[in-house]
C-alpha cells in the first residue's frame, strides 16, 4: 500500500518506521525542516511537500499536535492546495492525532466533502509504544472505514477499538484520559494522607491495589518509589506520560464538557489541578509527579496553634 504519513515527531516518526518495516511504501513530510533531516537519518523516505506526500497515496496519516493543524492541513492554508485537493479521490483519511470531538467532526466533514474517506484514531501507549508497535488506537468513523483503516493500525499497534460514528474516537480518547487525571491525583493524595497517619507505602499499595481502589494509576503509575519499580517515581518522575499532555488532553476534555454542559466536577477539578502543576513547572514531568504538589501544599499541622 502507498501511504503518505504527515507528522513525523515523537509519535509519528516511530510509527511511519514500523509501517515501512512491515512492507508498505511509506512517503513522509513534516513541516518542519528538522524533523524531516532526523526522518531521513532514521531511513524513512521523506519529500519536502505536502502535495508530493500525498500525490499517489491510498492512506494519508496524519499525526500532528493540534486539531487546528488538521484542519489546515486537510483544507489548505493559503499556500498550496490542502492535503483533500492534493490526494487522488475517493482515498482513505487516517488521524491520529490527539484533538477535539468537535474538531475530529470538522475534518471528517471536510473529508467527505471532497470526496474522502476518513477515520479519527487517536492513540494511547505514548512513544514506546509508538517504538514498539504496542499502541492502543481508539476509532471513529463508518464501520466499513474503520474496517479498511484496522489493518495498518494493527501494524502499529496492539489493539484497534472501533468506538462508534466520526469523533467517538477522540470522545473515548477524553473520557479516559479525564478518569486517569482524577485518579492519578486522588491516588497521590491517598499515598500523601498514610504518609501522615504513619502507613507505609509498601503496606497501602499491597492493600489498595487488591481493593477497591485498585486502578491503574496506582498499579502501574504509582506515585511514590518502591511498590511498581517500573513507575516514574522511581526515576525521578522522567516521562512517561508528561504533564504538558494531560494538561492538554484536560483542555479537551472541558472543551467537551462546555460543548455537552456535564456536571463533571471532578474532571474539571483535575484539569484545573494539572493546569497549576503545568504553570508550576510540571509540564516537562510525569503526570504522576502531581505528588510532590499534593505535600508541597498540605498544611504542616506541627506549626498550627495548638
Ligand atoms: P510532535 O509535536 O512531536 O509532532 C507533531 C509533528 O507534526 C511536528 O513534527 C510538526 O512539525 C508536525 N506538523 C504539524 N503540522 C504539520 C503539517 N501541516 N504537515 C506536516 N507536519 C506537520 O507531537 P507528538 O508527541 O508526536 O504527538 C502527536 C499527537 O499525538 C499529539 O496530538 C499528542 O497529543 C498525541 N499523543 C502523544 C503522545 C506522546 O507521548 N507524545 C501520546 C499519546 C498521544
């Protein structure tokens, strides 16, 4: 299959390489000077236009940061025809980016305008994942789309869920990355809180993750070093999954909530818990590093008058 991939960083540039491993001609471009140089070190083929990427495809991909960048992208911004005009008709559109539902809507709209196919597949699993083809892919989109799209997701990943209509795959990409916040930070207070009642970490861990409040923010992102030796505590909170993208995926999230009027209070309380840890300096760390924000802020009870 011809495919052109467009977005090639942190996450694009490994997946487009396992496509090319797997057999498909993989065309690629970016934007941006750099990533094309580091794409072509990593011996992808890359072109130095958006029209020539996409000039003979069967699949364009895209991977960029920002629904705004999508929907340039597929309409065109003033210099040069859009990705639609440029591709041959009737092709199928793959987005993997991480972007609003209303959005993903917009693009899939554009697409079918001009004639296209698409798909909204946002992914979990970050760039190991991408690196290790074991990327979760969440779809939206008609079943037979998402059906022609599974094939090449499953060569970069390790499970495919269709997720429903045009931008149910981004609205189940929110809806999870909304529980992860709030778990994350309510699991940092529980670990802070048995700090203070004198319970070791070791002990709470064993309790909560066979417990009720067992969750993967506790049992694979635990908060504190020791219990999970895999989990970003004990290096210091390095990403892992970096506070600038919760905080990111949390702005769409509200973007949903307001679009909807849900009474999501804890979700939004998160969101705006990761937007202070962000402005505080936690963009470039863990999202589970929320923990030292949890003790920075808990009163010291030993200088309250008695
Ligand atoms: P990135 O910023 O490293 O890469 C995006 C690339 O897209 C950049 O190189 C940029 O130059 C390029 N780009 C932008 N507009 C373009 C255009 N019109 N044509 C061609 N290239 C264009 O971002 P990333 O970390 O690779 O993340 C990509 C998406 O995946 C984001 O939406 C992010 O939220 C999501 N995501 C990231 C992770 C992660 O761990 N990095 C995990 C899950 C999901």
């Amino acid at each position: 299959m011809n495919i052109a991939f467009l977005g090639l960083g942190h996450m694009g540039l490994p997946m487009a390489r396992n496509l090319a491993a797997a057999g498909h001609v993989v065309l690629g471009f970016d934007v941006a000077a750099p990533a094309r140089e580091a794409a072509r070190a990593a011996g992808l083929d890359v072109v130095d236009d958006a029209a020539g990427a996409v000039a003979d495809a069967d699949v364009v991909l895209t991977m960029f940061a920002t629904g705004g960048q999508v929907i340039d992208a597929y309409r065109g911004s003033g210099v040069g025809p859009g990705l639609l005009e440029a591709a041959p008709t009737g092709i199928l559109f793959v987005d993997c980016s991480t972007i609003a539902v209303d959005e993903a809507r917009t693009a899939h709209a554009l697409a079918k305008a001009a004639g296209h196919r698409s798909v909204d597949a946002p992914v979990s699993g970050g760039v190991v994942g991408a690196e290790n083809a074991s990327l979760a892919f969440m779809v939206g989109g008609a079943a037979a789309d998402v059906e022609a799209a599974r094939p090449l997701l499953e060569t970069m990943g390790a499970r495919v869920v269709h997720c429903g209509g045009p931008g149910l795959g981004q609205a189940a990409k929110v809806c999870n990355n909304m529980i992860l916040a709030a778990s994350q930070i309510v699991v940092a207070e529980a670990f802070v809180l048995a700090e203070r009642l004198g319970l070791s970490h070791q002990a709470l861990f064993d309790v909560a993750s066979h417990a009720s409040g067992q969750c993967w923010a506790l049992t694979t992102n635990c908060p504190v070093p020791g219990p999970v030796p895999t989990s970003p505590a004990n290096r210091d909170f390095a990403p892992g999954f970096a506070g600038a993208l919760m905080d990111k995926d949390l702005g769409l999230a509200e973007k949903a909530v307001e679009l909807t009027g849900v009474d999501a209070r804890m979700g939004m309380l998160a969101r705006a818990v990761y937007r202070e840890f962000v402005d505080g300096g936690g963009g470039t760390r863990d999202f589970s590093g929320i923990i030292d924000s949890v003790r920075a802020q808990s009163d010291d009870v030993r200088s309250r008058p008695a």
